[in-house]
C-alpha cells in the first residue's frame, strides 16, 4: 500500500509539495523512511517528502497545527495510519486540516481505514479530495451491487456495508477456487483474474521483508493480494483513479 501510494504521489506532485503527516514514534519514522527510500528509487531525488509530526492531543487542543505546513507550500498530505488504533488520530488530522487549509486546494491521501471508518464526516471527504489506496475495485453504482444490496435487504432486513459485500466477494472468490482446483487451490491462485462486486484478485507468492528463504518461485512466506487501486471521492462518491 505504501509503494503504491508513494509512486502516485511523485508522479503527480514536486519534491517538497507533499507533507507526510505521522506521530513522532519510531513506528512513524519508519514509515517515512520507507516513503522517502520509495521517492528516491523511482526519482533520483533525495527527502522527496517533507515530515511533518503531530501528536494526538495537539491535534485536539492545538488552535493552529498545520499553519508551517500551508505556509511551505504543501499542496497534498499523505496519512499513512493504517491501524485503527489510530482512527481517532485520523479524524482529528483530517479536522484540523479541514479547518487550517482555508480556501486552499489540497489533496490528501491515505490508507484503506480513511475508506472504511464509519466515524468520517463525509465533507472531508469532499473538502479535502481524499483519495485511498486500496484492493477495492470502487463502482458503488454498478447493477450487480445494487442486486446485491436489494436481495440482502429482502433477506435480512437491513442495508449491507462494503464489509458483506467484500466479505460475499471473497466467499465466492474461495469456493471457485474450492471447486476447481480442490485442497491445494492455493497453488492455482495466480491464474485467477475475475472481477467481483467490489474486489479484484491478483494473489502472488511474496516474501516478508526479513525473509530468510531464497528468491525460488518454491520457496515463499505467504501468498498476498498485489492488487491495489487508487480510489478518490469525486462528485460525492469513491471512483478508481486514472
């Protein structure tokens, strides 16, 4: 997720146009590490973002949080916060910048809890041209989910979240696999690709970081779902990003 947002980012923004919003931990510092490293791979340029820490209650106490931020020039914000444990610190972020950014135009950017929280006031998401990364393939319109939607009313009597329809997408995505390929239809994964309500499939063998096995296509950690999207809320929905 963090590569995928870090390459959309320097293809679309100047070094120094983008701040990096983390609380002051190691954890945090790791994170943009792993941003800045991403950077300077795919552009030869060094401290490509600019770190910007903020803690929690500053977030919540503070009058003026961000005003160094717009006065530098910042002209999109990355919110790397995935857990969340962190929910709250997401939304007072967002509040804050809501707030702080005036009439400027900013874009922020972010992992898929900016997505899923359902404590979000949906005008940040209008007001701050939010966009996620994420394995959702967005079309909140299509036919197939509006079905979706009216069976599952009809039968359970109440409306489903993206949560049942993912949750229905990848039931369906394992027992097709179940039925084809049998027990060992892990091994098979890779050929899969099929689009479903809300999710697409491109599951590769892939090794952890500190992975003590060789590059061998045999030899792998864990099988994961490469496929990721940039999704933006445009015109009061979530579309996928060009």
């Amino acid at each position: 997720h963090f590569k995928k947002l870090a390459e959309r980012v320097v293809s679309d923004y100047k070094r120094g146009e983008v701040a990096i919003v983390v609380k002051n931990t190691k954890e945090s510092q790791s994170w943009v590490d792993y941003f800045q490293q991403t950077a300077a791979i795919n552009t030869g340029i060094e401290n490509y973002f600019l770190p910007y820490y903020v803690d929690h209650d500053t977030l919540k106490k503070g009058k003026v949080v961000f005003n160094k931020l717009f006065s530098s020039g910042t002209k999109a914000v990355i919110l790397p916060a995935y857990d969340y444990e962190d929910e709250g610190y997401i939304i007072s972020a967002l509040r804050r910048l809501s707030v702080e950014k005036g009439n400027r135009t900013i874009e922020i950017y972010g992992m898929p809890l900016i997505y899923e929280s359902e404590k979000i006031d949906y005008e940040y998401y209008h007001t701050l041209n939010v966009n996620v990364v994420i394995s959702e393939d967005g079309g909140q319109d299509a036919y197939e989910i509006l079905k979706f939607k009216t069976d599952y009313l009809e039968k359970y009597g109440e409306i489903p979240g993206n949560e049942a329809i993912k949750a229905f997408d990848l039931i369906r995505y394992l027992g097709r696999n179940l039925w084809k390929h049998g027990k060992t239809f892990q091994n098979y994964l890779w050929q899969e690709d099929e689009k479903y309500l809300l999710s697409r499939f491109n599951v590769v063998k892939t090794n952890a970081d500190e992975s003590k096995v060789s590059s061998d296509d045999d030899k792998f950690d864990y099988f994961e779902n490469k496929q990721l999207n940039i999704l933006q809320f445009k015109n009061n929905r979530w579309q996928i990003r060009d």
